[in-house]
C-alpha cells in the first residue's frame, strides 16, 4: 500500500513538473544572451528603418490593452535625427514586450517607424535588436 502511494506520488509529481511549463502563458527569458533592446551604441547596418534618431529616454510606462498585448511607452528628447524628418524636440517612443524585451531609460542610437495614434498624437514605433549585441 504504501509503495503504491509512494509510486502514484511520484508519478503525479514527474505529471506536473512536465505539464506546467506547457500550460502557462507566461514567458521567461533563457538569460541575458537572448534579450533584445531597443537602443544602440551605434546605427546598425543590418536593420533598415525609416527613422533614426539619437535620444535620451527619460522616462517608461508600461501600458495594456484590452487583449491583454503590453507596450512600453517611452517620453524622450530627440537629440539628433540621422535619418527621416522629425521636427520635434520631444517624441514619445514605443515597443511591443515580449518576454526578452528590454528597455529603459539612457541615450542611445534608436530606430524605428513613426505612428500616428489618435490619443497620444506622433509616436516613434521602436525596432529591437534582431540577435545577440555583443
């Protein structure tokens, strides 16, 4: 009796351990090789964007929508536009997170598509490192 309790516990406990990472939506990042970033050191040549500016990020909210899709939104001061045409001294930036997504606050190079949201006016629309940046 109590080697079968012994072996339907450990049955039960294998079950679990293999069935719950299949079950969960959450999403972990495997370590700090597969985050991708939004700001650069320098204008990548293997990403091509319409927009590139230089900025300093002062600020991030993360923000929600009713489907449950997450957004980082970032409040920065252009300092130098190297490619398209943003005559604003300040831009909001954005990004869609995933679970190796990583931003905040610095100056960097950043890349990107405008948007044009009905709420929040002009938006940059951020593109993320594509592999590993070191």
């Amino acid at each position: 009796m109590i080697n079968n309790w012994l072996a339907y516990m450990r049955t039960w406990a294998v079950s679990m351990a293999a069935c719950c990472p299949l079950c969960t939506s959450a999403f972990a990042c495997l370590g700090p090789s597969f985050e991708r970033g939004i700001v650069f050191e320098h204008v990548p040549t293997d990403i091509d964007a319409p927009v590139v500016i230089e900025a300093t990020i002062y600020d991030e909210t993360q923000v929600g929508d009713a489907r449950g899709n997450q957004t980082i939104v970032m409040n920065a001061r252009v300092d130098r536009v190297i490619r398209g045409s943003i005559d604003a001294k300040y831009l909001r930036i954005f990004v869609h997170i995933g679970g190796c997504t990583r931003v905040g606050v610095g100056q960097g190079i950043v890349l990107g598509t405008l948007r044009d949201d009905p709420v929040r006016g002009i938006m940059l629309e951020a593109v993320a490192q594509t592999e590993d940046p070191g």
